[in-house]
C-alpha cells in the first residue's frame, strides 16, 4: 500500500477543550444537585462527539445522550462501565439488533417501541410529551412492566419567557409522579437557565457546552469553544467598476484589495453569509457571493495578508446567528468534514 503523502487541510477549527470542561462545569454547578449530562448527537453538535465525550468523561460526566444506533455505536466503545449512554430516537424494529449488542438504553417515545422493548426486560429511558408534540409517549400511556432508568421530556421554548415552559413543568411533574423511574430530566441547555424547579435529578444540555448561549442568564458565562480559520489561496487587486464572485453582486467602486479564503457553503459557511459574514474580528467583510469552497474578504486595511496566511472567521455563535439567521445550533452542526478539528 502506498504512503499517503503528509497532508495538510486549508482549513480549520481549533477547538477549546478547556472552554468544553469550563461550559460543562458552569452548566452543573446551575443544576444544582442534579448530575449534568452531555448531548453529544450530531456529532457533538459537529466538534466530534468522541474527542468531546472523552473530555467530558474526563470532568466527571457519566451520562450521554445520542440520537441514533449509529451514534451510540461510535461513542459507546470510550466509555467506561459507570456511563451511560441513551439514544434519543428510541429503537426501531431494525434497530433491535445493534440495540442488544450495547449498553447504551433507547429513551422510548411510542407505545410501538415500548412494546419492542418490554419483551427484553432490559433498562430504558423513556420520553413523555408535555406539549412540544415532537417525539415521546401521551400522558397515561401505559408503561407498565418496563425497566425505566430515566423519564425525560423535552422543553419546546425554554430559550423564551414562554409560559409553555410552566406548562410543560406542570405536566411533566405529573408524569412523574405517576411513573416510577430512577431519575428524571427535563432541561437542555436553556432549560437549566430556568431554575431549580426544571432541574429534577439530571440535566442535559447541548447547545450551552459548545459554547452556545442559550439565554441571558449564560451571558459571561459559557465560554467559546471553536473558532473557524481558513487559509488565504490567492490576494488580489479589483480595480473600480469590477465585480466579485458569482452573479457579480459585489460591483467596487474603488480600487479594491481581496483576500481568496479556502471555505464556503460545502463547509457549512452558508451564502446567507454572502455580502454579511466579516473575518479577522469585523475588520474584514465577505465581499460578494459565498462559493461552494471560497469566499473574497477586503483586506484594504491589511497589507500584510497574503497566500498562505491564516484568517479567522467571525463565528462567535450569538452574532453569526444574528447576521445570518441561521441558528446557534445551524451554525455548530453545518461544520463540515473539511475541516482538520484541532483540540487544544
Ligand atoms: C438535543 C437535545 C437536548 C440538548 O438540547 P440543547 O438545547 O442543545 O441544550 C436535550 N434533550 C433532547 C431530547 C434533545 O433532543
């Protein structure tokens, strides 16, 4: 077999293992007494879910959350015997087969599933539905016989001042207080911002570890845990009455100085950043149309920056999200697979 040459990709994240720890501590000190979780689904909210739960681990999280079988399969071998690991999804019929080979227990969401699972008498998690009307099981569904570990629900608006999140509270107290289980969980992330009445016996935040901000409560808080950089390919001059980029939406109306940045919407860096998104902390504006793999900065203001030089992405997620619209979470789990993940 030959050997694959060193390579090195032109493009990356470099992600804070100590910001992780950090976000996960201040997350269960706000939970109180309750142990904290981690939602590593998604791949880690696309960081890498095994280089964040390891990191977890090693603080002391025991407790995962994924939402597929193929999921759980690429965590579960780093975990130790006291974790635990629950796959939101539950199980599907086609699921039985990896689901009895792990360790890791299906949070089961309909009386389909509950009926699957009963049969192997083994521990599950179950989900009741509160009122998001998403996936989980209808008040006074029948639950009898089975081994449950932890009851959840899920928090629908936990992010406002909603009066569904007392709502949700209400009846989730009431499941509770009619199915007996080890634990019970309610909040994500900003549902642990919500207070001590939403933290039950374990939390399960996602967003906020990642460096999310959840709510105002988390401001100063919760620290940033992945910056974006992108390799300078090419500097160029555009003289006036030149356009940038596809669809010429960019036109200059002076002489024009650009940097040619490896990154574009095929890593998750999105065309609603087009003409929006700036680097090098404001001081450099994406100019024109982002491309599938580039987009154009002004670098007027930097003579210095050339080919071969590294740009940083204004990717702090609370005003990414604003510029673009896209969602904190969007904004996490579009990052791509180009990138080389580099944990420090
Ligand atoms: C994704 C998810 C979480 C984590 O939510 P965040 O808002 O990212 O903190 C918790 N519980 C369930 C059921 C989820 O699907």
């Amino acid at each position: 077999m030959a050997i694959a040459p060193e390579m090195t990709a032109p493009l990356r994240l470099c992600l804070d293992g100590d910001a992780l720890v950090h976000n996960w501590r201040w997350l269960k000190a706000s939970g109180g007494a309750a142990a904290c979780g981690a939602a590593v689904k998604a791949n880690g909210y696309g960081l890498g879910a095994v280089d964040v739960a390891t990191r977890l681990l090693d603080a002391g999280c025991r407790d995962f959350f994924v939402a597929t079988w193929a999921e759980a399969v690429e965590v579960e071998p780093f975990l130790p015997e006291d974790a635990s690991l629950s796959v939101f999804h539950g199980v599907r019929a086609a699921d039985m087969e990896a689901a009895l080979a792990s360790r890791a227990r299906p949070v089961l969401n309909t009386p389909e599933q509950v009926a699957r699972w009963k049969p192997t008498g083994r521990a599950c998690d179950v989900m009741v539905d509160t009122g998001m009307n998403r996936l989980g099981l209808a008040a006074g569904a029948d639950v009898s016989g089975l081994n449950i570990h932890t009851l959840m629900s899920h928090l629908a608006s936990a992010d406002q001042d909603a009066v569904q999140n007392g709502r949700q509270l209400e009846l989730f107290r009431d499941a509770a207080a009619t199915i007996a289980a080890q634990r019970y969980s309610l909040a994500n992330s900003a549902g642990i911002c919500l207070g001590a009445d939403y933290h039950f016996g374990l939390t399960r935040p996602g967003l906020a570890l990642y460096g999310g901000l959840p709510r105002g409560e988390a401001a100063g808080q919760i620290r940033p845990v992945v910056a974006v950089e992108a390799e300078v390919l090419q500097r160029r001059r555009i003289e006036a009455g030149e356009s940038v980029g596809y669809n010429a939406t960019f036109t200059a109306d002076q002489p024009m100085e650009l940097a040619i940045l490896n990154i574009g919407y095929a890593d998750g860096y999105l065309r609603a950043f087009s003409g929006k998104g700036t680097a090098g902390e404001g001081r450099f504006p994406v100019i024109g149309r982002v491309s599938m793999d580039l987009i154009a900065i002004d670098v007027r203001s930097a003579p210095a920056v050339g080919e071969g030089d590294w740009i940083a992405i204004d990717y702090d997620l609370p005003s990414a999200a604003a510029v673009s619209g896209l969602s904190q979470y969007e904004l996490l789990t579009l990052l791509g697979r180009r990138f080389e993940r580099i944990w420090r």
